[in-house]
C-alpha cells in the first residue's frame, strides 16, 4: 500500500471533516473530539449524501440528507438502517495525516 500525505490534523476541525479528492473518488477525512482520524469514502449508502458534511458524534457522522448514521471505524450504517461505505487506511506521523491506496492507482489530486 502506498500513503498519501493530506495535512495534518489540525487542518480537521474537530468534530469536523475536510474532504480529498482521489483518483478512486472522494474520501471523507475526519476528525472526533478526542482526536481520532478515519478516513471514509465521502457518500452515504443511503441516497449518496455528503458524509464530509455531516456532523461528527462519537466514533460516527450523521449524514445531512436523511440523519443516517454511520460507523467511522466500519464504514456501516447503525441503527435500524443498512449500507455500507468502504473504509480507507490512516496512517499518523506526529501530528500529519496519511490515507492509503493501492499501490497501482495514480497520487491523488
């Protein structure tokens, strides 16, 4: 796997997310009060709403469309609905923030 430096985490707000475009599409980076980082693709299984837009409770993110919640450490949906998104890898050097991907896919943009 290859990393990908995107800033460090205090270009997150916390509670808070900022989103990365990839050549595998955008992927939600976020931020929890206690400064843990996941890194989600940045769509609800619902109805493909902003996940980087949501807001950010616990170890999860509502999204704003339709207040479906989803897991940040496993990328599923809680509660009564179902769906998933993929999870992508983080990697923390200090304070910088890595995501993986694949090693046979162009640097991101």
């Amino acid at each position: 796997m290859d990393w990908f430096d995107i800033g460090t985490i205090d270009d997150i707000p916390a509670r808070g997310a900022r989103c990365v475009t990839t050549p595998e599409g955008r992927i939600g980076v976020f931020r929890t009060a206690d400064d843990q980082i996941f890194a989600i693709e940045d769509h609800c299984p619902h109805k493909g709403g902003p996940l980087s837009q949501g807001i950010v409770h616990g170890a999860s993110v509502t999204c704003p469309l339709h207040n479906w919640v989803i897991s940040l450490e496993t990328g599923m949906a809680e509660g009564a609905d179902s769906g998933t998104v993929r999870t992508i890898a983080v990697r923390l050097d200090g304070r910088r923030i890595a995501i993986g991907r694949e090693s046979h896919l162009l640097a991101a943009e």
